[in-house]
C-alpha cells in the first residue's frame, strides 16, 4: 500500500513538473517564484505521503494485531471441541 500511494505522488510529481516547465514565465524573478511555489507543492505532496504512510503502518498493526486474537480464539475453540469429544466419549456413569 505504501508503494502504490508514493508510486501515484510521483507520477502526479513527474506529470506536473514538464507541464510546469513547458510554460514560459516573463523573467527571472517570476521564475524564482513559480520555483518556490513548485517547492512548497512538493514538500506538502511529501507530508502527505508521510501522513499515509504513518496510516498504512497503523492499520497493518492493527490488521496484525486483529490476526493474533483470531489465532488465539481459534485455538481456544479447538482446544474446547476436544474436551466436548472427549467427554462424548467418555463411559457414561449408570444412574439409579
């Protein structure tokens, strides 16, 4: 998941920055700016990706997290079935 979220920053990254680049700008100055811009654009598309990766990392945990308890109950509930046939199986004590 991780991959595929920076994977789509960076073609969105690579797509904009010939679009940007094929404008002509006026001078100098403006160029500069449009730089600074095109900087400040990055750097937010990175926090973003961050913050989605720090999401990914969190709900993998809890999928991990989730997964161990179902282990856990699986196992319980196996452990139950046997006892239930062993005591199926048991001699049956003769009442009065």
């Amino acid at each position: 998941m991780k991959h595929v979220l920076t994977g789509l920053v960076m073609c969105a990254l690579v797509f904009a920055v010939p679009a940007r680049a094929a404008q002509p700008s006026a001078t100098p100055a403006s160029q500069a700016a449009d730089q600074k811009q095109l900087d400040q654009q990055i750097e937010k598309q990175q926090a973003t990706v961050k913050q989605l990766q720090g999401d990914v990392a969190r709900e993998e945990g809890k999928s991990h997290d989730t997964d161990a308890k179902l282990k856990q109950q699986d196992q319980a509930i196996a452990e139950l079935q046997a006892q239930l046939k062993a005591l199926g199986a048991a001699p049956q004590p003769k009442g009065h």
